[in-house]
C-alpha cells in the first residue's frame, strides 16, 4: 500500500511538472521529419508567420482526409492571413509522401512517429498501427508508430501559443481556426 501511495504521488508530481501548454504560454521549439524525409523546424517559421499545427490519429482515413483536404483548400486564404499550416501524424514520412500525392495536398505534414512532438502539446497518444490502402491501383501498407488524438493550435509569430482545440471537427476545423483568427482582429 505504501509503494502504490508513493507511485500516485510521483505520478502526480511528474503530471503537474510537465503540464500542458496553455494560450498565451511561450511554445517550445521542435523539430521532425517531413513528407520528403527532410527535417523541419518550428523556428525556422516563428518569428515570420503564425503557425498552426493540427494532429490527426492517420493519413488516408476518412476523418483525416476530409480534414487535410479542407486546410488544403483553404491553404490561399491562410497563407493571405500569415499562416504556415502543418499537419503532424504518427505516420512514417513516406506514408505522408503518398498521402500528399493521392490528395494533393499542399502544405507541411511532418512524422511523429514516436509522439515526441505530441507529448511537447500534451496530445494524447495511442498505439500505433497500419492500413492497407490502394492509390492509383497499387496496394501500400502504411505503418504508424504511434496514433495521435486529433487537437490543433495556432501559435502567434513570437511564439506564443493563441488557440486550443481539443474537440476538433475534422471536416470543420480549418473553417472554424480561421473564425477564431479572424475575430482576434
């Protein structure tokens, strides 16, 4: 009894230490790996644009498609308003590359394949997985090493995280980040 009081405790120092990044906090600076193997910084962006990061559980499924297709057709519109967009998944990079060619999307989506990235956001994290998918009559099979929650921010150009979302409606959240900017105006 007396381990399992000691362990709570612990887990409760340790969780109330680390904390989620709440609006108005400073960000902290990351890396990752893109769609084309490369690697991306976040402060290779602040400073210039806002940036807004969205986190998806996986590439080539219905909610994540629909959500990458929205960002990607409202890509003009964010890029006028002075925003980088970034998706970020647990998917390998090359299964980010395929999904950008079958879906032509348009923007950065970055491989958290171990849920570094998330755990900076305190984005919840699940066990990985595969699919199998067909693009343009050839079968892949798309591994992930972790599965990733579905919540988005925007991040201020100094840094400074503006919006939180964790109860994002895929089909609606690029449409509803933008109303949020919009009414900071």
């Amino acid at each position: 009894m007396k381990f399992h009081s000691f362990l709570t405790l612990f887990l409760i120092l340790v969780n109330s230490t680390l904390g989620e990044i709440e609006v108005n906090e400073q960000v902290p600076e990351f890396k990752a790996i893109n769609s084309e193997g490369k690697t991306w910084e976040s402060q290779k962006i602040l400073g210039q644009k806002k940036l807004l990061l969205y986190f998806y559980p996986a590439a080539m499924t219905g909610g994540c498609t629909k959500q990458a297709c929205a960002y990607r057709n409202d890509l003009k519109k964010w890029k006028e308003l002075g925003v980088e967009v970034v998706g970020i998944s647990g998917d390998q990079p090359s299964n980010l590359s395929l999904f950008k060619q079958a879906e032509k999307i348009n923007f950065t989506l970055l491989s958290d394949p171990t849920g570094k990235i998330a755990r900076i956001f305190d984005v919840p994290i699940g066990k990985g997985g595969m699919i199998e998918r067909f693009i343009r009559g050839d079968k892949y099979t798309l591994e992930r090493g972790v599965t990733l929650k579905r919540w988005t921010f925007l991040i201020s150009q100094t840094g400074k995280l503006l919006y939180k979302n964790n109860q994002v409606n895929a089909i609606k959240d690029s449409e509803n980040v933008m109303k949020f900017l919009k009414s900071q105006k």
